[in-house]
C-alpha cells in the first residue's frame, strides 16, 4: 500500500476555500493547457503544413522552458533569496 503526500492544506475562515480555489483553477488551466498543446501537435501534418526540425525543436524548448518557470514559480519556498546571490568584495591592491 502505498501513500501519498498531499500538500498541507491551508485553511482561512471559510474552512478549504483556498485549496478548493486552487483546486478549480488548476484542474481548468491544465485542461485549457493541455487543448493547446494538442492543438500545436496537430500542426505536425506534413501534407498540410511546411515544417522542419528546426521549428519542432523551437517549439519544444519553448514549452518546455514554460515548464521549467512553472515547476519553479511553485516549489516551495526554502530561502529568501539570498542563498542564490553570490557577491564578495576583493581585497584593495
């Protein structure tokens, strides 16, 4: 049996109003997400469109770049921003 790891739920006055919330929303945007996607793979009909590699390749990494964002505008907060910043003063000749 395995578990799973739900995130903690935060709740305000109106009990699971924000995860609720959240909940909505996400499962619309992925679904609207996944539609556009969809419709992108079906510009790969070689007798219909003039497309090479290249073009395959852009797009790709285009998507795949948005999905980077997206995996980092939603990991958890583990710093504030410092521990990235890397700055020292050199030493006066």
């Amino acid at each position: 049996m395995t578990e799973t790891m739900q995130a903690p739920i935060e709740t305000d006055t109106n009990g699971n109003r924000k995860r609720d919330n959240f909940v909505r929303l996400a499962e619309r945007r992925t679904k609207v997400a996944i539609i556009a996607i969809r419709r992108i793979a079906k510009l790969g009909n070689h007798s219909a469109y003039d497309f090479g590699d290249v073009d395959v390749a852009q797009i790709a990494t285009t998507l795949e770049r948005e999905l980077d964002r997206l995996k980092l505008a939603m990991a958890p907060r583990k710093t504030n921003g410092m521990a990235d910043v890397e700055f020292r003063l050199g030493a006066s000749a």
